[in-house]
C-alpha cells in the first residue's frame, strides 16, 4: 500500500503548510441536481468543515479563488485570518528566473500542456507552481494530473500530493474524536465513490473500514 501517511503521519501533516486546488470544492458536484447527499451544504458538513478545522495552516491561490463558486467562497472566507491565507504569484513570472522556470516545466509537462492565458487547469497549474517554488504541500483530489506530475517532474520532487484519501480519513478522525458517528455511513460512500482512482493507483483497500485499519499506526 503506497500512502504518503508512511513518510508523514496524519497528525503532523495536519500541522504542516498546505496548499488546496479548487477541485476539493467540486466533489459531487455534477450529482448536485440529481442528489440531495452533494449538496454544498451536505458536502461542507461531510467533509470540508472538518478539513478546515484539522488544517492549521492552509493556503488557496487567487485563481484558485476566482473559480469558486459564491458558496465556496463564503465558507472559505469564514476561515480567512484564522488558518486560511490567499496567495497570489507576487509578480514572480518573467521576473524570477526560479519561479519562471518552475512554472514553465509545469505547464509544458506531457500531462497539463499548459499556455499562460488560458482558463482550463489554470488553478491547478499556478497551485502546483507556487507549492514547487515554496516548499508546500498540495491538495488535489480525484484529478490524478498532479499525482503523476509530481512522481515525473524534478521541480516536485519536495512536493507531497494530498490525494483524496487522507481527506476523508481526517474526517473520520474528526467525528470519531468528537463521539459523532452520524456521517460513518456518508463518509464510506465518499471513500468508495470517490477514491476509486487513487485505491487502484495507490493499492489502497477497497473499503473506509479496512483502511482505517490499516493506517491505525499512521494517526
């Protein structure tokens, strides 16, 4: 089982600077219509709340920011001057040859072929290069893009990709702290739905149950 939790147990990593893409908000949002269960306020109480609270130190870049919607960005403001910082690039590209070069090998990268300007994964690809420049983790969940560029890209190297798993595992250990078992059966569902492409990328067991067991040494 490959799990960044074997270099870094959750509870230092929830102490660790962090960096979050704005697909961490998107999970499930293509059901909202259909399913009640996606629903934002369903979804920040599944997951995100207890997120926001575990993380003590969390940074989203502005373009991170100006793709969310107006739900998403109330509740991120709700957590700003508190452990929530909005970054920008600070004028670095063209100016920085570090930065300029980071952020280059990113966006030419087989995976993202990434052109200045252009909206699609530009979020992504200023994230990855901020996390690159300053030394920072990085949250990606079902998208699978910055997991291989950053087992393949030299600039990554000291970069940790937050896959979607350890995700719902900081929530389980949330409620479980709290004696608050109401979301167990939400939480399996996420685990199953939506770490599907990280279990089988990663061999990761195919059930919340079984992985809580075995990162038990890992908490």
């Amino acid at each position: 089982m490959m799990t960044l939790l074997k270099k870094t147990a959750l509870h230092d990593l929830l102490n660790q600077p962090v960096l979050f893409d704005a697909n961490i908000f998107m999970v499930g949002i293509s059901n909202r219509l259909s399913d009640k269960n996606c629903l934002f306020e369903n979804i920040k109480q599944l997951y995100l709340q207890p997120m926001f609270e575990s993380f003590t130190d969390i940074y989203i870049h502005d373009e991170v920011f100006k793709e969310l919607d107006e739900e998403s960005k109330a509740f991120v403001d709700s957590y700003r001057g508190r452990n929530v910082t909005i970054v920008d690039e600070g004028g670095l590209y063209g100016r920085d040859p570090r930065y300029t070069m980071i952020f280059n090998n990113i966006a030419g990268h087989e995976l993202i072929k990434y052109v200045r300007g252009r909206a699609k994964d530009r979020g992504e690809v200023y994230s990855l290069a901020y996390a690159a420049y300053h030394n920072m983790n990085f949250f990606c969940s079902k998208d699978i893009m910055a997991d291989h560029a950053a087992h393949e890209l030299e600039d990554l190297r000291d970069v940790e990709i937050i896959t979607f798993d350890i995700i719902v595992l900081s929530a389980y250990v949330y409620y479980a702290r709290r004696g608050d078992n109401s979301h167990s059966k939400g939480l399996k569902s996420l685990y199953k739905t939506y770490c599907a492409d990280v279990i089988k990328r990663h061999g990761l067991p195919p059930t919340l149950g079984e992985y809580i067991k075995a990162v038990q040494d890992y908490l």
